[in-house]
C-alpha cells in the first residue's frame, strides 16, 4: 500500500503564517507529515509529495499521486481567517464535492481521532474543491489541524508536542480504515 503525504504549500509560498511570522505553515506541516511517515513505516509505503526546497505547484502534486498509483493522498494543512489574530478555531477535514466512498470513511476517521487526540473544536468533515482533492484518482483527504490566525492554536501547531499528536492520530485513523 503506497499512501501520499502532501505537507500542504510550500515553504515560500506567501502569507502561509501566522500573524505575527513566527508559524510557517510549511514547516508544521511537514513536521506532522515525517511523524505520520515514521510511525507508518513498516505498515504502509509512504512518500513525500515535496522535500521543500522549492514550492511543488498544486498540479505537480495530483500528478504525482496519479502516477504513482497511490492508494490514499493526504494534505496536511494549518488553517488561518483572515491575516490578523482571531478567536477562530478547531479541526476540519476535507473531501472532494463527488469523493468516494473510501474518501469519506477516513476522512471521519481522522477528523474523529484529531478532535479525540487534541481537544480542539470539531468543525467536522466538510467538502473542498480543492485540486488536490479533485485531480487526484485515489481517496484523497486534506486535513486542517488548527488555525495559524488563532493565538492558543498558533502556539500548539509550534510545538513538536501536538505536531506528533496530529500525526499519531492521523496514523490511528488510516490503520483503523485501511
């Protein structure tokens, strides 16, 4: 089982940060995404979409999990609204408007086990036309695992503490469902 990791965005890509430029949304989500990929070694192929030394175009992304074959594409993103501090909060998780059957069962999955794991707000499983979501030929998730725009939120997605309890519990929900 091959299973694609997108550390969402790129680590220059513009205003992807928190407000006051201490968060880089790049940097926490591959932080998660290399937990995710240690912990399912051995139980699943896992691989990269990026090695973030360039931004990878979204296309670039699809196309890669497409051509791979993967059996499952998951896009770790943190949140934000707007560009100033915010009380705004809590975990969402993403599927395409026509996602499959699959793409929904993990993404409740992981939305479940973020929400248990962390304690954050449940905004639930919503629906994204996003192109990695859309483009993509495999379930296909993308995960917000807290928002950037949100002072507490900011200080957590910074820590390696709740950076591996995102990545253990998105670990807990794909072996639960694959």
């Amino acid at each position: 089982m091959l299973i694609l990791l997108d550390p969402g965005h790129g680590p220059f890509t513009a205003g992807k940060r928190s407000p006051d430029g201490r968060l880089r949304e790049y940097h926490v989500n591959a932080a998660i995404a290399k937990f995710v990929k240690e912990a399912l070694c051995g139980v699943a192929d896992c691989q990269l979409t990026t090695t973030g030394e360039k931004d990878v175009p979204l296309w670039e992304r699809s196309q890669l999990a497409n051509h791979l074959k993967a059996d499952l594409f998951v896009s770790i993103h943190a949140n934000a609204y707007g560009s100033n501090w915010n009380a705004v909060s809590g975990i969402e998780t993403y599927v395409a408007p026509r996602a499959s059957k699959q793409s929904h069962i993990v993404a409740k999955a992981v939305q479940a086990q973020l929400v248990k794991s962390t304690g954050r707000l449940d905004r639930g499983v919503k629906t994204g036309n996003f192109h990695v979501l859309t483009r993509t030929k495999m379930p296909a998730i993308l995960v917000e695992v807290g928002f950037m725009t949100n002072r507490v939120e900011c200080d957590l997605l910074l820590s390696e503490e709740y950076q591996r309890k995102c990545a253990m519990a998105i670990v807990a929900a794909i072996c639960a469902t694959l």
